[in-house]
C-alpha cells in the first residue's frame, strides 16, 4: 500500500511579483504557484505549509515549506531529475533548492528555531538595484544605529514594531542578533530571531535609520520599544531591500 509522507522542501523567490507567501483571495502569492506547481509534478493536490508569512515584494533566499505526499517509492525524492522537473515549470523568479522527507510530525512553522533576515541598503543611483535594494541619499551613521541595535537584545516585547491588528498570541521574540554592516556597494541590516511580527524587521530598520539621520538617539530607542506603540516606531522601509536568507532546524543541515 502506498504511504503518506512529509517532506520539506527548500525554495528561494524574488517577491517583487507576488504578494507575499500566503495565500490571498484576490492576489497571486508564493505559495499558490508552488501549490499549482507541486500538483502537476505529483499528480495529486498538494498543499503547502509555509515556515512563515513574508510581506509582500519581500525576497527569500531560504525558505522553507512542508507539505505531504501519497507514494509507493518515497525514494524518488532523492533524484535530481525531480528537482529538475520542479524547476522546468516554475516561474524564472522561484527556484527549488531541495526537498527532504521529514518526520510526519515535523512543522515548517513551528519547528524552526531561528530565522535571519537582512536588509540592503545603496546610496547611488544604480539601476541593477532597482527591485532589490533601497536606495537612500545620505550615508547614515552605522556607529550610532549599531549602538541602537544592540538594545534590541535587552528586550522581548516588539509590540512598538509589529504590524497592528495582527492575529498573535504573542508579540514576544528572543532576537540573538542584530547589526550593521558596511560593504562596497552599501550597507546591510542582519537580524536573527527565533521568530518575527509582521512587518517587524521593516519598523526596526525605518527606526535605526532615524538613529543614523541623528533624528533621534540610541536611548530613545529604549523608550519607543517599552511604549509598545506602532505609531511611536520609524516609518517602515520599502519591502524591495528585505530578505529573508535562513531557517534553522535542529534536523535539517544547512548546505
């Protein structure tokens, strides 16, 4: 008898053309293409289960999704030419990276034990950049914003930063990292959370901008998050510069 099994499977999407992962009732998502797509592969309905929501125009460069399958051989997973196969009828702009059969207990969602974003920032014109980074005038000050960021560790409650009238038990995170960087073409945002509120990541960095604008200090950082009011955070910044580049674990290997 044919057996019903979990898998995982690993994708990454350039968001500009969808609005965000979930499924919408009048607008395209991720997770309706890869829907669509996993059915004529297998033959059979699939459905998926995301490890998260992402807002729409946001970009994944990890990201992963269960969903589960009726199969006599569930060895057929293991080949390249399913991935292949997978790939040929995607659109150019999602791509799968891997599938793994899992446990039948295990949860995309509620299974991950940290996720990383990073947001992209330019400061000139560049038109490769369009779509995928944001592009801002002036150099903020990132000695200033790391200061700001490291606060964000002291804390738990992101309700200043969340999206409001949001459907959450909680608006808890333990966020393990959170900094600056600066190369070449720009800086970066990197942030590690075991798990984000809508909108989170775009608040925190609209905030920190202000730190680096000198709009405000690094201590009032502290005061906005303990107001636990949106309307006291930064404005949000444009969805085209976040990613979301990985998703922990504790049985799965990053490659």
């Amino acid at each position: 008898m044919s057996a019903i099994n979990r898998y995982f499977i690993e994708i990454s999407f350039v968001g500009t053309g969808y609005h965000g992962w979930q499924i919408q009732n009048n607008a395209i998502s991720v997770q309706e293409v890869l829907n669509n797509k996993l059915s004529v592969i297998f033959r059979q309905p699939i459905e998926t289960t995301g490890c998260g929501r992402t807002d729409a125009g946001v970009h994944a460069k990890s990201f992963f999704a269960h969903f589960d399958f009726q199969s006599n051989n569930s060895d057929e997973f293991n080949s390249e030419p399913l991935l292949r196969s997978i790939n040929a009828i995607l659109p150019k702009d999602i791509a799968a990276k891997r599938i793994l059969k899992v446990e039948d207990n295990a949860h995309a969602r509620f299974d991950a034990t940290l996720r990383t974003y990073e947001y992209h920032i330019h400061f000139n014109k560049e038109p490769f950049k369009d779509g995928f980074s944001w592009e801002l005038r002036d150099k903020p000050d990132l000695e200033l914003m790391n200061e700001a960021a490291e606060l964000l560790m002291t804390y738990t409650d992101f309700s200043c930063f969340s999206k409001s009238n949001t459907q959450v038990k909680t608006n808890n995170c333990k966020i393990a990292a959170a900094y600056w960087t600066e190369n070449a073409d720009g800086i970066i945002f990197r942030i590690s959370a075991d798990r984000f509120l809508r909108n989170m990541v775009r608040a925190i960095v609209g905030t920190l901008i202000m730190v680096g604008k000198k709009e405000i200090t690094p201590e009032i950082v502290k005061d906005i998050i303990e107001s636990k009011n949106r309307s006291n955070a930064g404005t949000s910044v444009p969805a085209c510069g976040l990613y979301l580049t990985e998703v922990k674990y504790p049985y799965i290997e990053k490659v």
